[in-house]
C-alpha cells in the first residue's frame, strides 16, 4: 500500500510540474509590466511621466467597445522619421472600414472628437456605422498598414475611462519596438476586455499531463477500494 501511495504521488508530481510549467508559460500577465525596445530616444516610460500620467496598466487590447459617449483624442508625442506622413484612426471589426482621427499633418497638443451617436462614429464630416458593437485602431504610414487585432504594434495604458496608446510605425519584425513613434490619450476609451491577465489554451503536452493526472488517481482510487 505504501508502495502505491508513493509511485502515484510520484506520477501526480511529476504531471503537476509539468502542468505548471507548461501552463505557466501560456499565461502571460499583460497589465504589469511591459518591456519596450531601446532606441536611444525617449522611452514610453519616460515620456509618461513627463505628461504626469501613472497608476495605469499595461494591456494588449485587439478591440474595443462601441464607447457610451465622445471619446476625446490627444495627440502627446510623435517621435518617428514618418511623423508627417502617419495617419491613425479607428476602425469597424466587422467591415474593416476606417475612420482617421489624425493624419500626417497632425502635431502634439493637437485634439480630435470622435462622436458617438448609436453605433455611428464620426469625425467632422467623415463617418463609420458599425456593424457590431466593437471597434479597433489603425495606423497607416511608409511603414506598412497595422491593425489592432492582428499586429503587436498598438499598446493600451489602461487607466479609469481612460487610456494612452503607444504604437510602433513599423513592421514589428524589423521594428526597434520602442513604441514611442506616436503616443495618444484616447479619453473616455473603453476598453472591450480589462482583465488583468489573458490566458491561452494550454498547449497539448499539458492537456495530456492533466489527463494522465485524472486516470493515475481513478486507479490509485479503484485499488484502494479493491484492497479495502
């Protein structure tokens, strides 16, 4: 009996560490932390505290909820060589058609008004209706055309109603991801998902070692009860 208590608390350690390991790496903890490249300029931090902005979070937010009212849009930085030729804006998830809130022209300080009425946004006399209820973020420039819910170039500060975005202008592959080439406090944002953490199916290799968990302690249990 003792023998079989010790080999199934063997294979039960074994299979957790597995689980933990495996499980730990697909989860990543997106509201901490967030590690920006060195580009010998400003970094992302450094130019928060230089607008007085904290006590947010760092998340990866791909889309974004049709918004309760206006949100107000700043632009706070642009520290790019393609500064006078990016454009940002938003953009409907289910048609993929954009609205700008800046083009190239634009410069820090600058404000635009995103309306809301109904699931139409607009821009002065541009407009979008969205088809469902959420919206992403674009920016179009030289270095290619990003999209929120498929590139790693947009990052969202979370902080209440209201967030700052840090994007990079360039293919992230190539990139010197210091997020820093256009910066933008979107106030009244509200983001689709504030969850601190996103949590990814685990990989197959853990989903066997749950399974091998399970039976190893039905049949430790069936023994038992065959011994007793």
């Amino acid at each position: 009996m003792f023998l079989l208590s010790r080999s199934f608390s063997t294979v039960a350690i074994a299979t957790i560490a597995i689980l933990g390991t495996t499980i730990g790496w697909s989860q990543r903890s997106l509201a901490g932390d967030m590690t920006f490249g060195d580009s010998g300029e400003k970094s992302v931090p450094e130019l928060l505290n230089a607008h007085n902005i904290s006590g947010g979070k760092w998340m990866n937010l791909p889309t974004f909820e049709l918004p309760k009212g206006d949100i107000e849009f700043t632009l706070l930085e642009e520290i790019a060589g393609n500064s006078k030729k990016n454009t940002f804006g938003i953009f409907d998830v289910a048609t993929k058609k954009t609205l700008t809130i800046f083009s190239g022209s634009a410069k820090s300080g600058d404000k635009t008004t995103l309306k809301v009425s109904g699931n139409t946004l607009s821009v002065g006399g541009s407009s979008v209706t969205l088809g469902g209820n959420e919206f992403g973020l674009f920016l179009k420039g030289p270095g290619g055309q990003f999209f929120s819910d498929s590139s790693s170039n947009f990052a969202t500060y979370k902080n209440g109603v209201d967030a700052v975005l840090a994007l990079e202008d360039l293919n992230w592959f190539t990139s010197d991801k210091d997020h820093n080439d256009m910066m933008i406090l979107a106030a009244g944002l509200f983001p689709l998902d504030t969850s601190s953490d996103i949590t990814e199916i685990p990989e197959p290799s853990s989903l066997f070692g749950l399974g091998l968990l399970v039976s190893s302690l039905a049949l430790y249990r069936r023994r038992q009860s065959t011994q007793g």
